[in-house]
C-alpha cells in the first residue's frame, strides 16, 4: 500500500515545537519509513509562529507536500494559520485553547497529562501517534535515546504513554489513517549540516573556524561536539574576518581547514577569500544563503547569492562552486570540496541555504570505504631540491607542488602582493602575467573534473526544469507529477557549477522545445549564468522569493500555466 503521509507540529517558539518534531521524525524513520521534515520559525527566542512539517512515505521522498494529515497544535494561531491546509485531524488542549469548534478537531488535555506545560509537546506527540496506531514502544525508545535513562527520560516516557493511551480511548472521530512500523530500518536521520560535518571529518579535516550564524551554526556545534573524537579543532571566531583568515593559516600549514557562514558573513570573508587565491592556498567555505540583503529574512530560505560567490573578490582567480541538492549530496561534496581544493590548491565554495541546511531526510549510512582524500601535488625532493624550493614555480599545469612549513628543509615563502615563484613580492610586468596566466590554468584541468548535471525523467522531453542545489527534491517531484498527468517533462538538475558544466546544459536544453528555470531567487540567477555561458536563453523562469521553499505543487502548477 502507497504511504504518503504530513504531518505538522506549530505553536509558539519556547513550546518545543522542533523537538516535538524532530522526535516524531525520528521515531517514524526508527520504524522503516523514509522521511522528510522541514522546519519553519522566526527570529526570536519565544513568541511567534513556528511549525514543523514531517511528510513520512514507504519510497524515498525529498520535499514537503502542501496538504495536512495531522496537525498537532501547541496554540491557537497554529489551528486558524493552517486550517486551509488540513486535510484530516487536528490535536490540541481543548482545556486551554477555547472557543474553537469543529468536526476537524480532538481536543486533548496535554497540560493536565503532561503535570508540567513543558511536557505539553511530549504528551501531543503520544497522542499523535496513538491516532495512527504506531508501535508506542519505537516512541519510547526514542525518547530514551535523547533523554538518557534519568528521571527526565522516564517523565517522558509517561506522559508520552497518557497521550497516547487518551487517543486510542477517547477519538470518536472519522480518521482511518494508520502508520504502522514496515521494518526495522538502519537509515540515517540528517540534516544537510550534519552531513557536510560528517563529510568534512571523512576527509580529513582538522581545522574549522567560524563565527555563529543562521543557517550554518550547527555545522560549530556539531563539529565542536566531535572535535575530541575527530582529532579536529573548532574554533569560535571573534567575527568572519577572522575565521577566514585562521582557516587560510591553518591550510597553509598544511592541514584540511574549512570556515562556514552566510551571505552577510561572507561579505565580510571575501578579502580572505581572495588571500586564499593568490597565496594559492586549499580552503573549503560553506555558505548557506537566507534572504538578504542585509540581515534580511535571517531564518528563512533563499538562493540569492549564485552570482556573488561566483565573482566574489576583485581581480580574477579560479575557485570552483559545488552546491549540494540533498542530504547524501552533501556529504559527499563535501569530501569532493576537499579534495578538489587541495589538488588544485584553491577556494572551493560549498552553496547550501537554509532549508536545505536546517531540513531532516533519512539516508541510507554512507559507505566509507568509498571516501578517497587526495592531498594533491606535494613537494618531495633532495636536499639540494628543498633548499632551492619555489611555492609558486609556474608549470604547465598551473599547479606547483606544494610544501608544508616546518615540515622539511624547503623554505615556504608565499605573500598576499603578487609574487615570484618563490613566493617573494615584486612589480615586474612579466612576471605578474605570468602568475596570473599559472593561476588560470588551473581552469583547464578543472573544468574537467566537474561533473555534468543530471537528467531525471525521460533523455528526450517538450519540457526541461531546470534547477540548482536545494530545489531538487520539489522538481523531481513534480515532474513525476507531470508525467502522470501525460505531460512530456524531464529535469535537469545542476550540483556542480562552477566551473560551468555548459555542454551538458547546452545539450539538454537542445533536445527539447521548452526550458524553464526554477529558482528560490527574484533575477533568475542561474538563467543568467546559462545564457552569459552558453548563449543559450531558456523559455521561462519559475522564481519564488518569499523565504519559503518550493513544493512539488508548486511548481507543478506553474508549469501548468505555462502551457506545457
């Protein structure tokens, strides 16, 4: 049987709406179902609109649908905000919110059950489960794992259990909807900041540096919390300026270094990042996009700065742009960012936003055995060689080999001016035209490496959709809307963009008689890019800049008004 189910947690910002969420995802991901959660919240400690959104399935699924199953209601907004949306039930305390009717809603005492309001959302979310019929044991055990075995764990577990007991006892209602356990699955529940944590620790990272900023804060603390583990250090710069450059003197003394921020944030980074490329020093930066500018929309989504990063800094360099479309995406982007970093001794850009960086899927464990950590071209030689050593000798390949400091007889010289081939500052023509053009060489070899996008959907459609980094699930999604439907669509989705992969775009957007660009921007940025890169001007642009992420709906009928 088809499972496709949505489940939604909202109330006010200090009621435990994430946790309940992030507990209930947990718990239906223990039982086998593949899930996807996204959180929505405001830039405030208490008070607001929150909500948590769970949509569970039997087969993969990588976006948030529109429709409510169930809500769970910690207050009174949450009930008339998403009443349009609801489709089935909905949970609240009656004995607290009052005045509210309907055949939609159950009313559960949770305060009352819960002895504590802080518990409120634990007693909700047995109660949840109770209406579903789930295995209330896979729930307990969830809560275990996150509370530990203590009194805090145990009071959970209790009200959890009166939740979920005064559902089965006391719903008279019509709702036949039941979610029970398929398997006993090992999959993975990650947000896309976790995996680029994890990625970054499979490759050998040893250095971040970073100060605190939405979306990327949790790549810190995740980091800090493995620091011991991993053999890594995290440090909590005093501002951006600063993380950039300890991340580039850290990388220059020879180990994996990363920084992480937003766009504001690496506005301040880019005179490093720049540092980085002349000094021709490995350096990954993680940059999760929110709506901008300035401080903008801080805790929603958006991809605004497709443009920025890639011109980011005066003067010309080469850098390469990796943006991750999903959870497992970016993971092993982040090894890849690693490694192309080091090989061709650059910047490398890892573009995510807030929904991908703050959403939960469920992932398969990543194999290990397939990560690979390429330190690229390093200097070896004879004493004779060490001492006459030039970090920046010219090749043809643009790419010197690379000593670390201390580490033998070979003297590392390298300076923020431009430079000769040992690294020494000067004003000579000749010689600056000939580091820019060893600079620029790299582009050769690089624009090799960077895979082309991928195709989903049949290799010939009337329709391509066309998208970059977080939009894939939605417009995988709708496309398999489409095809339903009897529409001939397929997708082109792009994770890799720098260099720009323009063959595989060009030959795509060839086939077909339509191409439409689906972007969480106002400008078409990635449009932009395809026509300055390929000369080829795509039929439309799909755009949404709300700070809301697309759904699969969403853009199915948008399509739909196109004609196609």
């Amino acid at each position: 049987m088809n499972v496709d189910f949505n489940f939604m947690v909202g109330g006010e910002a200090g009621q435990g709406v994430q946790l309940a969420g992030f507990l209930l995802a947990k718990a239906l991901a223990r039982g086998g179902y593949h899930v996807f959660a996204d959180q929505d919240y405001e830039s405030r400690v208490r008070g607001g609109h929150n909500f948590f959104r769970v949509r569970v399935k039997n087969s993969r699924v990588g976006a948030i649908a529109e429709p409510v199953d169930m809500l769970i209601a910690l207050d009174r907004e949450s009930i008339t905000l998403h009443k349009k949306e609801l489709t089935g039930v909905t949970v609240f305390d009656g004995e607290r919110i009052k005045g509210i009717g309907g055949d939609s809603l159950f009313s559960v005492p949770l305060e009352r059950l819960a002895g504590d309001k802080l518990m409120s959302n634990t007693v909700a979310l047995g109660a949840a489960l109770g209406l579903v019929e789930y295995d209330f044991e896979i729930l307990a055990k969830v809560l275990r794992d996150h509370f530990g075995t203590g009194d805090v764990s145990q009071n959970n577990i209790k009200v959890a259990r009166a939740g979920y007991e005064y559902s089965r006892r006391e719903f008279k209602g019509e709702f036949s909807r039941r979610l029970r356990p398929v398997n006993q699955a090992e999959r993975l529940l990650l947000t896309s900041n976790e995996a680029i944590s994890l990625g970054a620790i499979a490759a050998g990272c040893k250095f971040m540096a970073a100060y605190p900023m939405t979306p990327v804060s949790s790549i810190m603390e995740y980091l800090a919390a493995k620091s011991e583990d991993s053999d890594l250090v995290m440090v909590h710069a005093e501002d951006e300026i600063a993380a950039i450059n300890m991340a580039i003197g850290a990388a220059y003394a020879g180990v994996r270094a990363m920084t992480a921020t937003s766009g504001s944030g690496f506005c301040l980074m880019v005179e490093g990042l720049g540092l980085a490329g002349i000094t021709e020093t490995p350096l990954v930066v993680v940059e999760g996009q929110r709506p901008g500018p300035a401080v903008g929309l801080p805790t929603r989504t958006e991809q605004g700065d497709l443009q920025f990063v890639l011109h980011a800094h005066h003067g010309e360099f080469p850098r390469a742009v990796l943006a991750p479309a999903t959870v497992e995406d970016a993971f092993w982007l982040t090894v890849r960012a690693f490694n192309l970093a080091d090989r061709y001794q650059l910047p490398v850009l890892v573009l995510t936003d807030q929904h991908l960086a703050s959403s939960y899927a469920t992932v398969d464990r990543f194999d290990l055995s397939e990560v690979t950590v390429d330190r690229g071209l390093l200097f070896s030689g004879d004493e004779a060689e060490q001492l006459a050593y030039k970090r920046h000798r010219i090749t043809e390949t643009g790419i010197s080999p690379r000593a670390f400091p201390g580490q033998g007889k070979a003297l590392v010289v390298t300076d923020a001016d431009e430079h000769d081939e040992a690294g020494h500052l000067i004003e000579d023509a000749g010689m600056r035209t000939a580091q820019v053009q060893k600079r620029l060489r790299k582009l050769f070899s690089l624009k090799k490496e960077i895979e082309p996008p991928q195709l989903y959907g049949p290799e010939t459609a009337e329709t391509t959709l066309i998208g970059w980094g977080s939009t894939y699930g939605a417009i995988r999604e709708a496309v398999d809307i489409l095809r339903k439907e009897g529409a001939s669509v397929n997708m082109l989705h792009l994770d890799q963009l720098w260099p720009f992969p323009a063959e595989g775009v060009i030959d795509a957007i060839s086939r077909g008689k339509h191409s439409y660009v689906i972007e969480n921007n106002a400008t078409g940025q990635l449009a932009q890019l395809i026509r300055t890169e390929t000369g080829k001007e795509v039929s439309g642009r799909i755009l949404k800049y709300d700070g809301r992420p697309f759904t699969p709906a969403y853009i199915a009928q948008a399509v739909r008004k196109e004609g196609c």
